[in-house]
C-alpha cells in the first residue's frame, strides 16, 4: 500500500500525477521511470504521457523515448503526438 492508496488504479493516478510533475521539472530519469512502472502496471491513462515523452526532444534517454515512441504506436489511436521527425531519427539509429 503507497500512501495509503487501496486501489492499483489510485496509485496509478498518482504516479502519473507524479510522472507528468517530473515531465514539468525536466527530471527525465524519474518520468521515464515512471511511465514504464505505468506501462507494466497496464494503466491506460499513460499513453499520452508515453507520446509525450518520446515526443521531447528534451529527454536525453534516446532509449527510452524511442521505447515510449514504440508503444505510443502501437496502443495510440493514430498516436497523433509523434512527431514525423522523431519517428524518422528513430528509425535511422536503428539501422
């Protein structure tokens, strides 16, 4: 139990509230950290955090944006936040 919360989709709520803080202050590591713990946990409310974050060209973990950009495109409705260049670069450092 965190804080107190009873329900996974409390704590859910509150570490997205959390995570979209860490996006505001630019604390990478934390947001990113959080918005995989929010994938694992299945939470759906994390698919705009999770195109925003592969979106920012701030977040200095190519890694992880272009693992966020990955599942933005896969569960995103038309992911509709991915920048066409982002998109580009991240297939160019693939190959």
């Amino acid at each position: 139990m965190m804080l107190g919360l009873k329900s996974a989709s409390q704590k859910q709520e509150v570490t997205l509230l959390v995570a979209q803080k860490a996006v505001q202050s630019k604390d990478w590591m934390t947001a990113n950290r959080l918005c995989v713990e929010l994938i694992r946990s299945g939470a759906k409310a994390v698919l705009k955090l999770s195109s925003e974050l592969a979106a920012n060209e701030s977040n200095p973990d190519l890694n992880a944006r272009i693992t966020f950009l990955s599942y933005a495109l896969i569960h995103c409705p038309g992911a509709p936040a991915i920048p066409r260049g982002l998109w580009r670069r991240s297939v160019i450092w693939f190959f």
